[in-house]
C-alpha cells in the first residue's frame, strides 16, 4: 500500500520514484485512472455549480432586468407547495410594452400558467416551394400532390379553452374514426366526466386528426411551455420563469456565455419580496434548488471529454517513448513510458481540477470540461519535459565527469613516470 501511494502523488515530484513506475502492476494504473476520473469530474462539476450564484450578482444587467420585473410595479410572486405563481404575464420578447417597462439588457418572459395548459396552435403545411396551406386545405388535396407538403405547427403562447364547440368539434371527428385502436382509446376517454373529460377529448382528437406532433411535444396535445421553447431558446440574454423551474441564458460581465437552471421545490411557501435583496436571494436560492440538474450537466461535460483525456495520456507516452530512444538517456519501453505519464496523472488531474474551478468564475460553461482536459495535457507534458531535461543535464554531467576522471588519472600516471 505504501508503494501505491508513493505511485499515486509522491511521484509526481520525484524523479526516482517515478522512475519505478514500470515495476508497477495493471491495479495501479486502474486506481490512477480511477482517482483521475474522480479528481476531473468533481473539479468541472465544482465549475458548474459553485460560481452560478457569483456569476448572476456579477453580471448587472441581469440582475437590474430581475429587479425592475419583480419590484413593487412588476410582477407579484408567491410560492405555493413548491409551485410559483404570479399576477400577470410578462414577456419583454413579444410585447413591446413590456419591453420598455422590464427589460433592462435581458428579456425576460414570467408565464406561471400550469405546465399543462394548452396551446392554441396552428397547423399547417408547406410544399417544397415554400408554398403554406392550412391543415384542413391540405386533407383537400389529392394524394399525389400531398407528398409535395410538409406537416408542421405554429405555436400561438394563448392558451386554447377546451369549451363546448371544442367538444362538439372533437366528438364528431372521433364518432367517425374505424381505428380500433382510436376506438378503445375513444371508449375509456367516455368513462372520464368534466374538465377531466374535455381534456381528454381533445387530446386524442389532436393525437388522431392530426400527423405524428413528435418532433413538438413528446405526447399529447402541444402546451404553451413549448411555444417559449420553439421561438425564445436560442437567445443568450434570457431569463424564463415559469410556474415549476426557471431557465436563464446570460453572459457575465467578463464575456462568459453560462445558463443555469432554478426549482422551488424546497423553498418556504410564502410571497416573494420585492426589494433587490429579496428579488436576487430567490433567484440564487432557485438555482441552488437545481444543483441535481447542474450537477447532471456537469457530468455530460465529463464525459464528452473524457476520450480527450486518454488520447492526451497516449499522446504523451508515446512522445516520452520516443524522446528517450532519441536522447539516449534511459531509453524507455512504450509500456514503461506509459507508467511513468501515469504515474503523473493523478497530481496533474488534481491540479487541472483547481484550476478548471477556478474558471468557473471568468470563462463560458461550454468550455469547462475542454479546459480541464488540456490543462491535464499541458500538466503532464511540462512534468515530462523537467523529468527529460533533468535527464539529459545529469546524463551530460555524468559524461563530464567521467571524461575529468580519465584526464586526472592519465595526468596521475604521467606525473609518477
């Protein structure tokens, strides 16, 4: 165990442990690439999560949007077992009014609507021209011209009121429907009663009368959640507050492009403060309720570079193996050389890890996993080279000195005859 240790961290500053590492077994280069793993993982994971509430209070135009849309003439919040909820609807992007009375660098959309709340889309389709005919012209065509279009929605943000002519219209389509399978649905939607039956109607009306909506919502009948998703995600200074989660795109004020993601699962029930410090204490208290999520996303951008990594290990054995045969200092097997990077990867991911902390304060969260990765090259590569340049120097003295020796005793020898 004391040897294993010794190849874990002490190597990593001494040259003449690390130069045991070829004696060491396919164990201890698990356990390194193990404790790697670990080190890398909890440094970008640490990046993530730590610096979001630092990087919100830094970045002002956020926080100044935040507060003049939840200030005493904004919106009013108010947590209730785990959900938000508002007096009004604000979006900065679709209303110009709301634009010029919240928005002050950052849209902000605050739409506590139930996650389930229908959207009253359109359907449409499109020709390969870019000709667009409703839905209902299209079922008019005939078939052949009809593999000329393609089917495709437009979400609306208003919510659909499922109300009598709604049922009326829903009910006539699915009393005409043969599909057994729509048949048996249609007969156990007919036991529901209310509300409850209206909704569920008109779902598998939409589900029935309309083309495959997978490439929308995942089931169902499009919601108004998704109309956000379909025409606001691609922007980079947006907060979304919705009545379950939050969502924020922003860039700080060093340049850095970040999201973070909010729950009110955990938080007291209870109205929402509107002075500043109340306003960004909920926004931070959100985000540290989607740690789980932070730290999920984290681990993606573990391993989306995580081959980078092992290629960098690779890379730099094979360049130490190489430059030993070259200098002639020690020549090493691949194997060996392998040991000995390796050898230096724990520390070296350890290092990496810090630093890729660091970051987290200053560089875009795309870039975390990535910096990690090379700093664990650029670690590994300058503790190779100040081993192999230690070699040569000593290699060098080691040829002087023996030259010495050899003009001293020739100098002996001619000194007695």
């Amino acid at each position: 165990m004391k040897e294993l240790l010794k190849y874990i961290f002490p190597s990593f500053f001494s040259d003449k442990i690390a130069g045991q590492a070829h004696d060491r077994g396919a164990g201890s280069i698990i356990i390194v690439a193990v404790l790697a793993a670990v080190f890398s993982a909890l440094g970008i994971i640490a990046a993530y999560a730590i610096p979001v509430k630092t990087n919100f209070y830094n970045t002002s135009e956020l926080v100044a949007t935040v507060e003049r849309a939840f200030s005493s003439d904004g919106a009013a919040l108010e947590i209730k077992g785990g959900v938000l909820c508002s007096d009004r609807i604000i979006d900065t992007v679709a209303s110009e009014a709301d634009k010029l009375e919240y928005s002050l660098g950052y849209d902000i959309v605050v739409d506590t609507r139930d996650v389930d709340t229908l959207d009253d889309f359109y359907a449409y389709c499109v020709s390969n021209s870019g000709n667009e005919i409703s839905y209902e012209e299209f079922l008019e065509l005939d078939e052949d011209v009809k593999t000329l279009y393609s089917f495709a929605i437009r979400y609306s943000g208003r919510e659909r009121i499922i109300d009598a002519e709604w049922v009326d219209r829903c009910e006539s389509y699915l009393d005409g429907v043969t599909d057994e399978s729509t048949v048996n649905a249609y007969a156990e939607v007919k036991k529901k009663s209310g509300d409850e039956y209206n909704a569920a109607v008109y779902d598998l009306y939409v589900r029935t009368y309309y083309p495959s909506l997978a490439e929308y919502e995942r089931g169902g009948a499009p919601k108004t959640r998704n109309y956000y998703y379909y025409n606001y995600f691609d922007r980079e200074k947006i907060l979304f507050v919705f009545s379950d989660a939050m969502v924020c795109s922003y860039v700080t004020d060093f340049g850095a492009k970040n999201n973070f993601y909010g729950y009110y699962g955990d938080m007291k029930d209870g109205e929402i403060g509107s002075d500043a410090e109340d306003v960004k204490r909920f926004i931070a208290d959100s985000a540290a309720g989607a740690r789980a999520v932070t730290v999920y996303r984290a681990i993606i951008g573990f391993f989306s570079v995580a081959p980078f990594i092992v290629l960098v290990v690779i890379a730099v054995s094979v360049a130490l193996f190489c430059l030993t045969k070259l200098m002639k200092t020690g020549a090493l097997t691949f194997v060996a050389a392998a040991k000995t990077v390796c050898a230096f990867l724990t520390v070296a991911s350890l290092i990496a890890s810090l630093v890729t902390f660091a970051l987290g304060f200053f560089v875009s969260q795309s870039l975390l996993a990535w910096l990690d990765g090379v700093m664990i090259f650029a670690v590994l590569v300058i503790r190779v080279a100040i081993m192999l340049i230690k070699s040569a120097v000593e290699h060098k003295r080691a040829i002087k000195q023996s030259a010495d020796n050899i003009q001293n005793t020739t100098e002996a020898e001619g000194t007695e005859k």
